[in-house]
C-alpha cells in the first residue's frame, strides 16, 4: 500500500503536472482506494479551472481519431490536454479498442498532455464516481482542456452530459440515417454536431438530417441561446479539426458569457455529490441485505414466499439503516 | 384521482386478465402514482409464475418484429403473453419507434396478449421501478410469458438482465462485424442469441462470430452448464420463430431442473429492492440539496468556494439525511 507521505508528495508532484504522479493517483481513484477520497478533499480547492469537454456519438465514427486530432490542436495552441477515454470493459471487444487507443499513442511524448483508458466495470456508480474523481485530478494538474470520451455504448452516453461543459456528439454519413443511429436522448442535449467522414457521397444528407433535427428542437421550445454549429469533419486527414476546436472555443465563451458555466458546474456538483451518497447508500444496502448480510432474511422471505412485497421491504432496510446509520458513512468494501 | 374501492376493483379485474384494469393500472405505475406502490403491495402474492423473458441486441436487427411473431407462435401454443417495449423518451426517434409498435398491431384483439410500450424518461431510476412494477402486474393477471424488449440504445441494455430470467441477444448479418455492434457487457450475459435477417448473405459469417465468441467466454471459465444456443431467423417471413421459442423453453427448463431459477429470482427481488431504496434515497438527498433544500448551502459552498469537497459534503448530507430519518421513507414528490 501507499503510506501517507507518499501520497502527499504524489499530489505535489500531479498539482505540479507530473505524468507519472497523476497515472498513480487515477488508479488509487479507479481502484477506490481509500486514498482516492483522501486525494479528493486535497485538491478539491485546485478544481474548477479546466474546460470539460465531452465526445461521444455513434461506434464506428472516428471519435478516437477525432479526439486525437483535437487533443494535437489544442497544443498547437499551447493548451495542456487530458483525455479520459471510456471503455466499457469487454473482454470482447477488448482488441479494436486497444487499436483505437494506439492510434492516439502517437501524441504521447508530450508532457503538455495527459491520456488515460478506463473500463465502465459494467457498473452504475464505479464509473460514475471514477469519472469525477479523474477529471478533478486532471483539472487540480492545470490541464486547460479535458476531453472525456466515451465509446458509443453503454450508459455513459446517458450520463456524460452531466460531467462536461460542453457536449461534441460525433455521427458519420451512410448506414441510413445519421439521425437514428444516434443514440435517443443525447441528440437533444448536444451542444456541437460532427459529421465525420465528411467525404463520404451522403454527408450533405448527414448535415440536412442533424440540421433538420436541430430545427424541431427549436421549434419545440428548447432553444436557450447557444446555436448548435454543425461541423463536417475527415479526422483522418486533420480536415475541420481547427474548426471544431473554434466551435468549442466559442461555446466556453459563450457559457462564461451568459453566466450559464456556473449552471453548468452547479449541476456537475449536484450530480457528483449524488452518485457518492447512492454509492455510500447502495453499499450499506448491500450490506444489509447481501448474504450473510443482517436483513438477509428479507430477500428469502421475499424470493420463497412472497410474503413481503418489495415497497415494504424498502421500508424496512432503511428504517434498519437509519438505525444503524454510521455504516452509510464509514462504508468501506 | 382514482378513489380506494375503484383501485381494489381495478386490482380485482386485473387479477381476472381484464386488459382495461391491465392498462390502467400499469399507467398508475408509470406515472409513480402512491397507488402503484399499493398496487404491488395488494398483487405481490401473485407474482412469481411467469415466465420473463428479455429481448435487446442491435438497433435496426428487427427486434420489434422479432417480438411479435414469438408472442404469436406462444400463443399459437396457447400460451398468455404480456410485451413491455422499452422506447427512449425522443422527440425525434417518435416517428420510427410508433411504426415498430404499429407492425405488432396486427397482434391486438386477442385477449390473451397485452402489449405496452413505455418511454424511459431519461432517467435511470424511474425506468427501473416502473419496469419492475408493470412485470409484476403483468405476471399477477397470469400472463404466462413476459416479453421485455428493449430499443438496442440507452441504458436498459445494461440492466436488462437484472430483469428476466432468459435474455435473448439478437444481432444481424452486415455491417461489419456482428459481435462489434452489440453493446459491450450485453453478449458476455445472452442466454440465447439469434441472428435475425438470416438471408442476408453474410449470415454465415455472423453465425460463426457469435460462435467464436461463445468459444472464447467458455474457455475463459465462464460456462455455467448452458450452452448457448444461436438461432437464425427470418422474422419478417416468420423463418425460425418455431425453434426460437423451442430454445426459450428448454432455457426455461434448465432454470427449473438446475435451482438456478431461484437465484434468478433472488437477483431480480434485490435489484427490485436496492432500485426502490435509491430512488426513496435520491428523492431524501434532492430535496435536502436542491435548491430551496435544507441544505442547498452545501452546494453552493462547494460551486462557488470549492470550500468543501464531495465526499465531505456527501457524509454531511447523510448525516443530515439520518437524523430527519423518516423523509427517507416518506418521500412523495
């Protein structure tokens, strides 16, 4: 383990930028080590400094590359970048990921900027909380810019709204409609549009789409000021890249601007005290009622004879929690 | 509102099949009525007989069209059937996802069948609860089997499995690689997978993918006595639909000789469990943060001054929670 000296010099160390300090601590906050909350409440007055962005958008369209090719165009403009790049882990497709992550490996050797892989673990609140715990380690080591990007499935998508300043959702021409290939839900809350692959015959049809989309939103009422852009993009050949990233530029602008950045970490605040309490919660839950836990004798009762319903059951843990009520706090696995 | 003695008749009738009370209390239940929570109080000691089964895998594969000819060969064999069909709440996606619905129409007028479509909200806790109640009503009005499809998108295909006791993953041929295209984590947990639009010309390859991987995850220890059927369809022309259902039963089967059934339903009554307590957590915790909430100065303490960190604020939040203990039983929104 990690003694206590060598964790504050490892912070000094990140809040300075070192490479390796920072790898060390976002696995003490992948692992949930104990040391991770430690590392939390440390920085936590360091936080608060970076523009947050997220990519994400259909598998298959580039995000990688296209987060590669950023990431370069950032340091062209001497801003420090650190990319968190959600994986969910699968043993499967564990191969075509590495690949991608390769392709960005090109870009390492550059202390100005930061690039770690991280598995969803299949879970809810593991990645959620992980997530925030590594930007904040990102932000405390004065990364201008961080990029989190997801790979197209999973939950993340649903949630990564809630981390980031500003939303990049990627779509490519072909396979029909760039529309439905996106993801529901996450259309509505883009705040840039990408069409990557830009070269392909039906990418005028791929901007008529989002553009048409992006109308009805409007029309529906939804409109606050910020016009999405929609920009085309070939990552592979860096084409539209520093369009994009004057997109994005524009955006963090306009968010100072109009007083809604501090909305925006007002929710992400919000969100990530959230996902630590149903954490805590959820483990003392778990507990509860796991086997060999004290109220195990509720879900037996419930399975074998239906004789508690699952709403009066609820009741009962929690009244048995709040009893006991330290275990939610002090939860350690 | 519904008055007392119309919820116990609207139970009563449900009780008896009658598809109206089905309806209506189902809604009750979407709409996270208090009487939903009486609901599967009253109906909890009906539940448990049916057969649930779980329907997700690739946008576009045909699942909806999938469902609908097994509701029909389960009834041909005179089995009831109840169809939950998950849709993303999306204004833009609306069109596609009703013309889905429209072609499982041709199955309505039967009485032996019930099928709801339900928008997930973009939420996460909302969706589950509700899916939980309206299986258990369901099950409760004697549906023998319990279809829940969802869209391919989103994060029901994560939590899917928590729900049923036999998950059908459907891919098709094209479009590249068929293990690619399903959501990571999903094909680690198939119980049966089918390959829809087997006339395509790259059926074979699909099938042989699929095979691969099943391979692999056996050899990588994770076999557990079933073997992992795939089935190749043709929904559209009803091709395969016969040996699907044949599949689902001998899945059904094993459950049964094996106990794992019972594990099963363990799994499902502690995730049903553990989602309403986060919920009645969630609810608590919004109301003592959010703004105009008792403890709103948390928040803005952490926003504006970064003067307090997340797990500093969240043990607060817990402390406070635990000492007004009883508004995390009786949160009403």
């Amino acid at each position: 383990m990690i003694m206590k000296e060598n964790l504050t010099d490892m912070i000094k160390n990140m809040l300075e930028g070192d490479t390796v300090a920072i790898a060390r601590l976002i696995t003490l906050a992948e692992n949930e080590d104990p040391k991770a909350k430690e590392t939390t409440k440390e920085i936590y007055k360091h936080v608060g400094k970076a523009h947050i962005i997220g990519i994400t958008g259909v598998p298959g369209a580039g995000k990688s590359t296209l987060t590669g090719k950023l990431a370069k165009a950032y340091r062209n403009i001497n801003k420090t970048v650190g990319i968190i790049a959600i994986d969910p882990t699968s043993p499967f497709t564990g191969g075509a990921l590495l690949g991608d992550r390769i392709r960005m490996q090109e870009l390492t050797g550059d202390k100005g900027i930061f690039i770690r892989s991280m598995g969803t673990r299949g879970g809810t609140g593991g990645l959620a909380i992980a997530t925030n715990d590594v930007i904040n380690i990102l932000d405390a080591s004065k990364k201008d810019v961080i990029i989190v990007e997801t790979i197209g499935t999973g939950q993340d998508e649903i949630d990564i709204k809630k981390y980031v300043h500003t939303l990049i959702v990627v779509t490519m021409p072909g396979g029909g409609d760039a529309i439905q290939s996106v993801k529901a839900g996450i259309l509505e809350v883009g705040e840039i549009f990408v069409i990557n692959k830009a070269d392909h015959a039906e990418a005028q049809r791929a901007v008529a789409d989002i553009d048409f989309m992006l109308q009805l939103k409007k029309d529906s009422g939804n409109g606050c000021g910020w016009k999405e852009p929609i920009v085309a993009t070939i990552a592979t050949e860096n084409k539209g890249i520093d369009e994009l990233l004057q997109r994005i530029e524009e955006h963090g602008q306009y968010l100072i601007n109009s007083g809604q950045i501090n909305t925006k970490r007002a929710e992400r605040t919000k969100s990530e005290l959230l996902d630590i309490i149903n954490r805590q919660v959820a483990k003392a839950v778990n507990k509860a009622i796991g086997k060999g836990g004290e109220r195990h004798d509720i879900i037996e009762k419930m399975v074998l004879t239906s004789e508690i319903d699952p709403y009066t059951a609820a009741d009962m843990v929690i009244k048995h929690l709040l009893q006991t009520g330290k275990d939610v706090i002090n939860v350690n696995d």
